[in-house]
C-alpha cells in the first residue's frame, strides 16, 4: 500500500471502494486563486452543480505545472507519453453536498494526454504549444492554445516559493481550496464524477509575475490581490470516472 493511503482523515468523503487505476505525479505546482464574482462565473457552471463558496465568495483557481510518472495500474509507465505539461482554470462546486471541482478548461502539451482526458475523463482539454523552465529556483512557464479563438488562454508566468511547507488548518481558506478529492462534469445531460487521492496538501507562500494575458482577464471586476501557493511534488492516484445516480 503506497503511504498516501494511510492518510485520509484530510478527505470530506470515504476512498472509493474499488480499486485505482491511474497514477501520476504533479511537480512545481503553483495554485493562483481570486475571489470571482457569483453574478460572473455562475454561467459557466450548469445548473446541475451549485457553486461552492467560502466565507460568502466563490474562487476561480489557475494551476500549470507538469506531470510526470503517469502509468496505469500494473504497468509500467509508458515511454515519452508518460510526462506533459497541463494548465488547469477551475472553480469549486458541490452536487448533492459533495464538494468538488469543475473544471472551465484544460490545456495540455501532448496530443496524447488531451485525448486521454477526453475519451478517458470527459474533460474539455486542449492542445497547446507549453514550456517549464527551472531557472535558479524561479520557473518559468509559458503555454499558447494551437487555437487561435483561444487566444485569452495564453499565459506566461514566472514563480517561486517564498516561505518553508506547511499544512493549512482545517478552518482555513486554503484548507477549503486544496483538499478537494473528486471533480464533476456534465456529459449528454447525465452527471459524471471522477474520484483522486493523494496525501494532505503542504504548500509553500509564493509570489509570481504573469506576463500575458489568459482565461482570467474575462473577469475584469476583481479587486482582490490574488493568492499564490507552491508545491513541489505530489503523487495522486485516479479512479474510473463513474456516472452519478441522479
């Protein structure tokens, strides 16, 4: 048993019952986070899913970072297909009270894991041209749609951790934001979840310079100073998307 599974007390919902099948490891995460406006995202997410909000505000979050090690369970990872790079836009949601995250777009460097995430987990991935350089402990990551209509996707940013790890309390903001252990979608009417496991999040203060615009500048009226939080390396587990009973 691999030692994130002794962990599970940080999870809002048992493991599931079956078995996992796939894994992979996120490295130099960095987790941007703004409060959005309800009245702004809310015609994004379909009505199926209510929006999940702490302290009376809704959050958008944007996280690039590569994954590497991915294989499924019982064999061996696959050459060169087995690491990309991936842009995560996202926002938090719950159906039936269950927490989770629905995702506004998914942008990765190789056809292979675009297509996995369509056929395999019904996600609206896209391909596009990425790069993720470590350059004197500052990263640089920088990612353009092959669709020129996507054009507002496009970021180029520059991170760093700024403080030591540590655990977010249970009561915190940043608790609410990153123990999230399954995400939603809605495919052909019919609500689909799809279930990951990995040990509690410690996360490191950040700061970070985005350079070109991207999904975030459609939400124009924010205020809030965004936040920035770093971690290494995570190993997650995925289970097969399951539909919901309605």
């Amino acid at each position: 048993m691999h030692k994130a599974f002794l962990e599970t007390n940080q999870r809002p919902f048992p493991l599931p019952e079956s078995r996992w099948l796939m894994t992979q490891t996120w490295n130099h995460l960095l987790f941007c986070h703004w409060p959005i406006d309800e009245k702004v995202i809310q015609p994004l997410i379909p009505p199926e899913f209510e929006l999940d909000k702490f302290a009376g505000k809704a959050w958008l979050g944007v996280i690039p970072f590569q994954v590497t090690d991915m294989r499924i369970r019982g064999l061996p990872k696959p050459p060169y297909l087995h690491t990309y790079l991936e842009l995560n836009i996202r926002t938090y949601v719950t159906y039936k009270g269950t927490p989770g995250i629905y995702f506004l777009a998914l942008d990765a460097d190789k056809w292979s894991a675009v297509w996995g995430g369509k056929i395999g987990a019904l996600l609206p991935y896209r391909k596009a041209n990425m790069e993720m350089q470590e350059r004197k402990n500052r990263i640089h990551f920088q990612s353009k749609p092959l669709d020129p209509s996507q054009k507002e996707r496009t970021l180029s940013i520059q991170y760093q951790p700024i403080s030591e790890s540590y655990s977010p309390t249970t009561d915190s903001l940043e608790y609410w934001l990153f123990e999230r252990y399954c995400f939603f979608i809605l495919f052909k009417n019919r609500v689909f979840r799809g279930d990951i496991h990995h040990n509690h999040w410690k996360v490191s203060q950040a700061v970070a310079k985005i350079d070109q615009p991207f999904f975030f500048t459609l939400f124009q009226n924010r205020h809030d100073a965004p936040l920035f939080h770093y971690t290494r390396k995570k190993q997650a587990f995925m289970w097969m998307l399951n539909k919901v009973e309605s």
